[in-house]
C-alpha cells in the first residue's frame, strides 16, 4: 500500500522524534527525578540529561549515515556477523515490545486511578491496543502522519496545562538555585535522560528519511522540543506542589492538573483535557515502539510485515499485564531504563567502533 | 487496493453477459438499399410509439428518402424547417444546385450534406448500431435510398427543467443558478463560467442499457495528471446496466466503501464546481441528475461554503470558526454529555453537577438510553421531514420537535437538560455545509455515544482516535484525505479553517499538486 | 468482500467484549454529592483516639427544584454523622443508611473541629483526603471552635447549603479582608505537613445565628496538632508581614484628637530579608501598603491638605505596627511557631545555614531578632476632602 516514492520530510522526522519522546515521562519525571535530586534543581539535570541524549543523537545518525536506506536489523548483521547481529537486533526487539507494554500499562494505571475505577484494566489495554493495531497495521508513513495531526493537540494541551497552572506556581519553590551545590544535579542526570530516551527510534527511522543528512538537525530540533516541555512541566510542577510534596505523589503532573479550576469554564476541571494529552502521549510513543518491533522482527526474518503485526499483540498485551502492581509497573520503568542504555547508547557506539575500524581497514588493503 | 481486485473479479463475470446482451447489431453496416435499412432499425428499435420514421421523395433526385427520430427526443421543429423543408422544398428551388438527373447516391449525400441542411451538427455514420444509439440519444437519422451511410443530424431537445436556484445548497450571495438534469446545459453552465480552451470535457458513455452520457471535467494545464488518469481509469472499469445518479458513479470510484465520509464532493453549484476545476479538481457531469461530483477531496471540504470565498475575508474566518466548532459539537456532544454525567460528574462544576443531578432525578433510564432515545427520536423526525411535502414537513417538525420534546420532559422520562444537548448537536449538524460530512458525522455520533457509554472519556478519546486513525489512512485519489493539515502544507492552511484575504492565497492549493499553481499574479 | 467480512469480525469482537461493559457507570443522580466533611473528636472508652465524622450531601432535588415548589420545604442538605475510625470506613458506613453513597468528587470545605485537631494528628488523619483520587486538593481546610457537625448544620439564608456558604465565605479573604488567614487547600496543607513546617487555617465560629470565619488556628509542623489560636488583629498582622493582606481596613487613631482614621488597603508588599550573624540570626521586614483614605473622624480633618495626609499615614502605619507587632508576639514568642515564611526567607537566601538550623528551627526561631518597618501611602482619599469649610 505504500507508495515507494513516500518519504518522511525533515519536520516529520523532528514531530515523530518529539512524539516518541514525550511519552509516561510527563507525569512520572518530576517524581522519579525529584526523588533522586531533592533540590529544585532538576531543571538544571534536565538541560544536561538533554546535552547528553544530543551526543547519543550524534553517534546514531553518525551511524545510520553509514548504511543509507537500512534499519539497524539490516545492517548490524553485515556489520557484525550474522549471530551477533541476530542477537542484538532481538535484544532491541524486546527493548522495544516491553517499552511498548510499559506505556500501555502506565496508561492504564493512571486511568484506573483518575477516571475508571472498577473497569478491568485488562479491557482498557485491550481496546488501546485494538487502536494501536488499527494504525500500526498500514505502516510508517501512516503513523508518521498520525503523529503529525497529534503533535499540535500534545503541544496545545500541554501549553494549555501550564498556562493554567501559573496561579499556581510559586516560584520561591523553585528557589534557591544550586543550593546544595552540583551533586544532587548530577545524581538528578540518569533519570532526565531517560525520561529523553526515544532517540534510539532513528536507528530504525532514518533508513525512511528523505535527507538523511538532515537527520542530525532534526534529531537536536526534536530533542529540544521534549526538553523543553519537560523541563516546562517539571518548573510547574515542582513550583506548584514543593520538592518535598511531589516525591510523596505518585502522579505529580496529575496533582498539579488537578489542583487547577477555572470558574470560567464550562469544564471547571481540567483533568479531562489532562487525560486526553496523557492517552494521546503514550498513545504515539506505543505505536511507534510497537512498530519498531514488528518491522524488526519482519526485517529479521525476512517475512511480510503485517503477519507480525498480529503476532505481536499477545506479547504486547503480556508484557503490560505482567507487572502485578503500580510498584511492579515503577521497576518495569527502571528496567527498560537501563535496557535504553544499552539500545541507545551503548550497541550504536560499538557499531559505529565497528564500523570506523571495518573502513580504516579497508582503506588499508 | 484488494478492494479494486475485487472489483475486477467481478467484472470479469459480467463481461460474458454483456456480450450477449450487445448480440443486437455488432458491427452491421448500412446496406445501400433504404427499405433494408429501415427494416433493420425497425427491428432494432421495435414498433415502438415513441419512435417515428417519416419517409419522403427526394423529387429533384427521384430518390427515397426517410428521416429515423424519437418523438420528444428530437426537436420537432427543426427536423421540420431544417431538414424536411429544405429537403423537400428549397432543394427544388435552388436550379444551381441541381446536377444531372443520374446524380450517383453519394454525391446526393454530398450535396444534401454540405448545400441542403441548415443544421450544425450534420455526421456521417456508417453503422447502424452506432446509428441507433445516436437516434435513442435525440439525432435524426437521414437515411437515402441507394446510399449506405445514414447522416446523423444534430436535432437533440432533451426535455429538460428551467435552471433555477439550488435548493440543497442555498447561499445569501452568490450565483442563483443551480444546475439541471440535463447534462448539455449543465456543460454549457460550466463553459460560460470558465471561457478557457483549457477546459476539456471528455465524453464518457456509462451503463449498458441506460447509455447515460458522463463527461469528465477538467483544466488540461491545471489538473496533476495522476488525478485525471486515476478518474479515467476507475471510470472505465464501471460496467453497469444503468446510472441513474451520479451517486452510483461515487459509489464505484470512491477509495473506501467502508468509510463513512464523503470521498468526492457532490453540488448543484456551478460557481462551486468552476472554482474547483480552477483548483486543479476534476469535475464528473452525470446526465440525468443536478449533482455533479467534485473531487479529489479532503477534509477542509467538508466545512467549506461558496460563501466563504465571496464575503470578505474575516466573515469567511469567523463563519468557518463556527462551522468547525459546529462539526466538533455535533460529533462530541451526546457522548461528552453521557459519559461527563454517568462516569465522571467529578469533572463538571459543582453548580452544574447540582442542577443536572436535580433534572435528572426521576428520570426512568440510564443517560445512554436517554441520549440514544432522544438522539434516534430527531433523526427519525428528520427523516419525516426531508420526505414530506414543504408545508406538512414543517408542521412535523414542530410537533415533533416541540410538541414531543415538552410532553417528553413533563412526563419525565427524558431530563431538560437532555433536550438541549439533543437540540444543540441537531442544530449544530444543520449548519455544515456539506450534506455528505453531516451525515458522516451523525453516523459516527452514534458510534461515540456508544463508546462513551462503555469507557467514558476514554472510550470517547479511544474513538476519537480510531477516526483520526481512518482520516490518516483514507485517500481521495492519491491524496491524503486529512491534507493540508497532514502532512504539514502550510502554505494551504491560508485556506483551510481560516479564509486569508486574496491578496494572501496566491497560489492554489498545494495538495492537488497542480501544474500551474498561479492563481493571483 | 475479505474487508467486510474483517471489519465484521472485528465489529462482533469488540462488541462482545463490551458485553459485560459499563462497569464504572453510576448516573449522577444516583450518588451522594458530598460537599463537605466535618471531623470532630468523641471522647471514647477505646484505647485509640476516635473522631467521628460528619458528611454533608447536597439534595439536588431540592436545589434545582427552588424556584418551582413552595410548600412544606425539605432540607436542601442532609447530614449523616458516622462514628468511624476512618472517613473512608465513615463513607462505607453511609452507604447502610443512605441510598446514595457518597461521592468525594465535589467536596467543598473540610471542617475540623478546634478538639480533634488538638487531640489528633492531622496528617494521619487526613490521610484519606489525600490519597482518594476523587478528593480534589483544592478543598478548603477551616478549623471550628464548636463540634464541626454543629457548624455545618446551620443553615444560611442565602445559600441554603452551609458547605457551600462556608465555602464562599473563605473565599473572601482575597476581597474584602484580612482578619482570616489566607485559604487552605488540602494541598497546601499537604505541602505544608511534608515539609513539616507550621501553619495557620481559617477558623470558624458560631456568630449569632450564623457562622463566621475570623481568626486563626496554628498547626504545629513538627507535631501535626493544633497548637493554638490567633485572634483576628493577630492574623491581620501575620498576613501583613506574609503579604497575604491584599484588601482589608486598618483603622489607625489619631494622636493629637483621639478619633479614628480608617484606611483601606489596596495594595500591599512584604519583603523578609535574612541576616545572619555567626550564630545569630536576624530578620528585617519591609512593608509597603497602598491605599485610600476610607474614613475618618477628626472634625477639622483636610486632605486637601498635604500634611494631614502625612500624618494620616503615620496613623496608620502605627496601627500596622501594633498589629504585626501583636502577631508576632504571639506566635514567635509565645506559641513557638514560624507561620510567616522566615524560614522559607532563610532556606531561599541562605540555603547553607538553612541546612544547619532545619532541624531545630523552631526552637531557634524565637531567638531570631524581627525588625518590622512599615511605609504606607494613601494614594487617594476619594470624594470628599473636607468634612466642612473653615
């Protein structure tokens, strides 16, 4: 169904980055991040986590320009032997199914805990992936373009969110600045960058890239944009309810969300535009996971795309249903954390090792 | 694009069964001898009243002549003056003209032809099965003894009504001819608005029996060719025994049979289809109804008016503001009501939550029953409405609409402010523009209500998705039904929910790829 | 026709799912809207302390029906008084004798009475509130001096809710006066208790044949009970020094005759600056306060004139003095307790020595010097200048 000549533009590359990034992050980083910084310094930790997520940026565009037109599942085999490549692009594949179950079972935790409190959790998982499926089915360019009606309604609502919140917002909170000096910013790094962590989609997306040499700008543009709200949210979020407060809150965007009413409105409250943005921001990072994974496991063994698809829905739905609790769900999350690393950072920095040395090689004979 | 596939299949099946069907005439010629030829149409035609075939004696030639026509069909009026009186009557006058006694059959052709008619449209035609289809289309068949073609004059008077204002799509300002059942004046009313030789209308003859002429409208150096081939060929692969509307044409080349939005654009305006054809669409012309259909199309069409584009830039705006913010109550209404009051009362303002909590006390059924009961209620009062004669359709409506509505809320069983959600959606659907997207949109009104009766909110933003999920896969021949939103043309959004001023859109809409995209210079 | 028969499929698949659906669907009419929570201690033979809550319901019928009925009038509210270890267990207990369990949704005002939060840790009590997803954080938070239950069942004439009435007179604070702490929401509260540090809430009292909120009470971070009371000068002077006073009257007298000048305040800025000293720690508190002159008895008064202005302000800015003075004196000296913000002033400014003195603050807050100067302007005396013309 895919016309060949379809081609994702620079913006598009920048929307699905953005999108991929921006996913469970908006209401567990003030938290998660909270936790470990316990200054109001974690704006500070966020602008590094987000130099950092640009350097790994730059090691995988640098390497995806090495193999113009291929996803890693094709050219890690060729890079690094049949075997090796075979377990690694598995070990993505898994990274990205479990990061895919994650988003939908975080989704469906707040959901549980907000607005449907005796509805199975397994029915709501089911009907988001039966969406999910829906979309995921017709391939990237149709993603891609959903992603892009989506951008705008996240970019709007979270905007819109904070806009609200402002009354709220204390900034003497926020104050002093660096006051117990640089480490708690440093201990405050691993989790931001996390929360950034998405990046590795280009290893899959820039073989559908129009300018593949655009790539690296679009990656920077779209690193910044995630920044930037998340950095937004956690000012608002940590200036409304106090350092102190959100590490006590499970969901502390959600609190601050709640806490907004405007007389104005015909819908005083604003959890329900809350929970639209929240659906739609998990909505688009699981897809593209979910995508991730079926074209891989349909790059890998050389098959249809769509069979996969299917296949995959079990997995998926597995994976989501498998941790027992909120706590369960929270370890999940650290997890795939440390599995980002290594998808992120650490297999495209040893390709591209492999890669440079392969070419000084041959340079030589 | 199974679905094509499956549409050749069928084809398939049926190309037997119109060959047999065409058995009737396959390539007979004329022959020279008139009583033969006539027989042949006779048998072909039947003995039918409607048709009439006047023989004659051509004095001058000593020949026999007969002119083949349908009654009504033909204009009567000129066969008389223009062929039958100068056949028969000025013929002999003019001495000049007259050749030697033994004038061979095809020089009186000749002479009948290029010195004797007074028609325009004078045809030669050798084949009696193209014949007959010309004579059921209003021609006049001459046929002359010893001469083994038949002329086909141009004699068409197809019954037609006045041109008059468009009933479905009424405007303040703008053009008041709407077009008519009759596809010669509709093209003319096309031609007169676009005085190009760019334009290019190509015939198309639809419908084994019907023979309904369709043309295909567009602007040669202005439509994206990809367009135009993709019309032709979905057109040529309709093989059906009659069209009766141009519906059956949308429902043969629409992208999507599943879907439940408009894939081509159907008006009554010929203002409406000259601006589109100026945009780069191409216009189908179907003989036989006032709707033409206009496409490729893509979501902004769907709350776009004619009017728009003729009041100045800022009413335009703000009326497309309203109608977009009609088309999102119309869509979201019932079911954000439904699901705000039966699953998250939390999320309305406590004096609303009071009051509704107080309307509805008493009331026998869930708020989805309600919802469901009013909503069926207004559409099956529509329905009465639409198909009633003008005055007693207006009385329906207020019975039904007042009368039952006030009865409804004493008795109790539906709560006010259930009315008035219903009444709001109702008149909110009214005002789109576009008959097509207003039913698209009621349909999946309903499908909302449902999922926000289940999951509430996030049945309805799970629903909401799975459409956004549709637009972004539904084409219109080859483009994207959600552009120019997505993907991103910003230069078209000048024009899509906002109406720029003139001096802003210069250029015609990127999405229809057209080859020269000047529009203000 | 496979499309068809998919999209069939899928149709019957989805809607069998949905076949048990609905499982969260409750019409609104079918739930208590609870709109405000009263909490009161019961003395009891139990070893643990048990407080007995009262929860208010709107009756909508009633409301929405106002202006229609007449006849014998029925309670717009209903009250059920549980004597339950826990509101949530109070709420289960409801559901016995109403038909309508309560819903949280809507909570209003949250009353506990001057006893329980003597007696009882609040954060342990308040549990609940914070935890319960339906209970939203901008419920306001009032301290009664008599029985919470007492409190919400006297009726207003005007809004025939008293949780609701309740509700809106707390709400003007930001308006017309500062004799009332500011509001406190549940997440305040929260933030407050997390970050132990102490705070003040509105207090309501009966008055006459209604209520009134005046006053305050003072929570004590570090023990999470009531430690105390202020009276309204006292508050009005907390809410200078914190700022919070953005409207109220200040009614200064007038030195050389006697009489009164009342001032009202338009705008008013508070700045707590921090010095520390070694070991010493020392506060200076700027005020500047905007206002109109709203009234004022000396007989031969001229504002006209710029000198009786002049002295007008320092008038007032006396009274000012007295009033912060008096806040001060009671909460710094006597009660022990830091509710204006000087600590926040030092972990802001001077995070180091913040670190050091968190712990104990409030045993080394009330060695701290306080340096209060105070500025006022009248920047208008409104219609009339003179009262006669010499």
């Amino acid at each position: 169904m895919n016309s060949s000549n379809e081609k994702i533009t620079f913006i598009q590359a920048t929307v699905v980055l953005t999108m991929t990034i921006i996913g469970v992050g908006i209401v567990t980083l003030p938290r998660v991040s909270a936790e470990e910084v316990q200054t109001p310094d974690i704006w500070i930790s966020m602008i590094l986590g987000g130099g950092i997520s640009i350097v790994v940026a730059f090691f995988i565009t640098k390497l995806c320009l090495q193999f113009k037109g291929m996803t890693i599942y094709q050219f890690s085999p060729i890079l690094v032997g049949k075997w090796a490549g075979f377990v690694f692009n598995l070990f993505i594949i898994m990274y990205f199914i479990l990061v895919a179950g994650y988003q939908a079972r975080s989704m469906a935790e707040v959901l549980r805990a907000y607005l449907l409190d005796k509805t199975p959790i397994e029915v709501v998982i089911i009907v988001y992936i039966a969406v999910g499926v829906y979309i995921v089915i017709s391939g990237i360019y149709s993603i891609v373009k959903l992603l892009q009606i989506y951008f705008p309604v996240v970019l709007v609502f979270i905007l819109l969110m904070l806009a609200l919140s402002i009354t709220n917002v204390d900034f003497n909170n926020l104050r002093p600045v660096l006051g117990g000096g640089f480490i708690p910013v440093l201990k405050g790094i691993k989790p931001t960058t996390l929360s950034l962590a998405g990046i590795e989609s280009y290893l899959i997306l820039m073989a559908y890239m129009h300018q593949s040499k655009k790539a690296m700008k679009a990656a920077a543009v779209g690193i910044f944009i995630a920044l930037f709200l998340y950095i937004l949210i956690v000012i608002a979020v940590i200036g409304a309810l106090t350092v102190d407060e959100v590490r006590l809150l499970t969901w502390p965007t959600l609190e601050l969300v709640k806490s907004i009413e405007m007389k104005v409105l015909l819908l005083e409250r604003f959890e329900s535009f809350f929970i639209i943005l929240w659906v739609i921001t998990t909505f688009t990072s699981f897809i593209m996971n979910f995508h991730f994974a079926s074209l891989g496991l349909s790059q890998v063994f050389k098959k249809a795309y769509k069979p996969f698809v299917y296949g995959l829905i079990p997995f998926v739905y597995l994976c989501a249903m498998y941790p027992e609790d909120i706590n369960g769900v929270f370890k999940l999350g650290g997890y795939i954390g440390n599995m980002a690393i290594v998808v992120a950072g650490i297999i495209p920095i040893l390709l591209l090792i492999i890669a440079f040395i392969r070419r000084k090689r041959n340079a030589k004979n | 694009m199974n679905r094509w596939a499956w549409l050749q299949k069928k084809k398939k099946q049926t190309k037997n069964g119109h060959q047999q069907v065409k058995t009737h005439g396959t390539d007979v010629f004329f022959s020279s001898s008139l009583d033969s030829n006539l027989e042949q149409l006779q048998n072909i035609l039947g003995n039918n009243p409607d048709i009439a075939i006047r023989r004659f004696y051509i004095n001058v030639y000593k020949v026999n002549a007969a002119v083949v026509f349908i009654k009504g069909l033909a204009d009567k009026e000129q066969i008389h003056e223009q062929i039958l009186k100068s056949i028969m009557l000025e013929l002999q006058m003019r001495e000049c003209y007259v050749k030697e006694d033994r004038a061979t059959g095809s020089d009186i052709k000749e002479i009948i032809k290029d010195h004797v008619i007074t028609l325009t449209d004078v045809e030669e035609n050798n084949k009696i099965e193209d014949c007959v289809m010309e004579v059921l289309n209003g021609d006049t068949a001459l046929l002359i003894d010893n001469v083994d073609t038949s002329l086909l004059l141009g004699t068409k008077k197809w019954p037609s009504r006045q041109i008059e204002e468009p009933i479905t799509e009424a405007t303040v300002r703008g053009a008041r001819e709407g077009f008519v059942e009759n596809i010669l004046v509709n093209m003319s009313l096309i031609r007169k608005r676009i005085r190009d030789p760019h334009l290019v209308l190509d015939k198309y003859t639809i419908g084994r029996r019907s023979q309904t002429p369709v043309m295909v409208a567009y602007i040669k150096d202005i439509t994206n060719d990809s367009i135009i081939q993709e019309v032709k060929k979905r057109l040529e692969k309709i093989d059906i025994d009659q069209i009766p509307e141009s519906g059956i044409i949308e429902q043969f080349i629409e992208d999507d049979f599943l879907s439940p939005f408009p894939q081509l654009l159907t008006t009554e305006r010929p203002d409406k289809v000259a601006s589109g054809l100026l945009e780069g669409r191409v216009a189908i012309l179907v003989d036989g109804t006032p709707f033409v259909l206009l496409l490729p199309v893509t979501i902004t069409s769907m709350l776009q008016g004619p009017e728009d584009y003729y009041e100045r830039w800022f009413v335009g705006t703000l009326i497309r503001f309203m109608r977009f913010g009609a088309a999102i109550v119309s869509l979201f209404g019932p079911s954000l009501y439904v699901a705000l009051v039966s699953y998250h009362p939390g999320l309305i303002p406590t004096d609303l939550v009071i009051s509704i909590a107080g309307s509805r006390e008493g009331v026998p059924f869930p708020t989805i029953v309600e919802a469901l009961l009013m909503e069926i209620t207004i559409e099956i009062l529509r329905e009465a409405g639409v198909r009633l004669p003008k005055p007693i359709g207006q009385t329906v409506g207020i019975v039904g609409g007042l009368v039952i509505g006030e009865a409804a809320v004493t008795a109790g069983l539906v709560s006010p402010m259930m009315v008035i959600v219903v009444a709001v959606t109702a008149i909110s659907s009214f005002s789109l523009p576009q008959y097509g997207a207003a039913i698209a949109i009621r349909i999946l009104r309903f499908g909302m209500m449902l999922s926000a009766a289940v999951l509430g909110l996030f049945g309805i933003i799970m629903f909401a998705m799975a459409i956004t999920i549709h637009l972004v896969k539904l084409k219109s021949f080859g483009v994207d039904y959600t552009s120019p939103f997505v993907p991103y043309q910003f230069n078209d959004w000048k024009d899509a929910i906002l109406r720029l001023p003139y001096s802003v859109i210069k250029e015609r809409p990127e999405m229809l790829k057209p080859k020269d995209s000047t529009r203000i210079k | 026709m496979r499309r068809i028969k998919k999209s069939i499929m899928t149709c019957c698949c989805i809607s069998i799912l949905f076949m048990g659906g609905c499982w969260d669907r409750i019409d609104i009419e079918d739930m208590g809207l609870a709109c405000g929570v009263g909490v009161d201690y019961q003395e009891s033979s139990a070893k643990r302390l048990t407080p007995e809550f009262t929860i208010q319901f709107v009756v909508p019928k009633v409301l929405a029906g106002e202006n229609g009925g007449g006849g014998s009038q029925a309670e717009p509210f209903q009250n059920l008084t549980m004597d339950e270890s826990s509101l949530f267990e109070a709420g289960r207990e409801a559901s016995t004798v109403t038909s309508r369990s309560p819903n949280y949704a809507h909570l209003k005002v949250l009353v506990i009475s001057k006893e329980a939060a003597q007696s009882i840790n609040l954060l342990q009590l308040l549990n609940f509130f914070f935890r319960d997803h339906e209970i939203r954080r901008t419920v306001h938070v009032l301290i009664s001096e008599e029985k919470a239950s007492e409190i919400l069942s006297i009726k207003g004439t005007k809004d025939p809710v008293p949780a609701l009435k309740l509700l809106s007179i707390t709400e003007n604070m930001e308006k017309k006066t500062a004799k009332m702490p500011p509001i406190l929401s549940l997440g305040d509260f929260s933030e407050k208790m997390s970050a132990s540090s102490s705070f003040l809430v509105q207090k309501v009292q009966k008055f006459k044949e209604g209520v009134q909120i005046i006053g305050a009470a003072v929570i004590k971070g570090n023990t999470q009970k009531m430690i105390g009371e202020l009276n309204e000068d006292e508050t009005f002077g907390i809410n200078c020094i914190t700022g919070e006073a953005k409207a109220g009257a200040v009614t200064g007298v007038d030195k050389e005759t006697d009489k009164i000048i009342s001032y009202e305040i338009d705008r008013l800025k508070s700045s707590i600056k921090s010095k520390v000293n070694g070991e010493d720690i020392s506060y200076t508190v700027n005020i500047n306060t905007e206002g109109r002159l709203s009234e004022d008895w000396i007989p031969k008064s001229d504002a006209f004139n710029e000198k009786f202005i002049r002295n007008a302000e320092k008038q007032v800015e006396r009274e000012f003095m007295r009033l912060m003075e008096a806040g001060l004196a009671k909460t710094q000296k006597e009660l022990k307790v830091d509710v204006a913000g000087f600590g926040e002033s030092l972990r802001i400014n001077q995070p180091k020595v913040w670190k050091k003195v968190k712990k104990n603050w409030e045993e080394r807050f009330p060695e701290a010097s306080i340096d209060i100067n105070v500025k006022v302007k009248i920047r208008q005396f409104q219609t009339q200048g003179r009262k006669m013309n010499k």
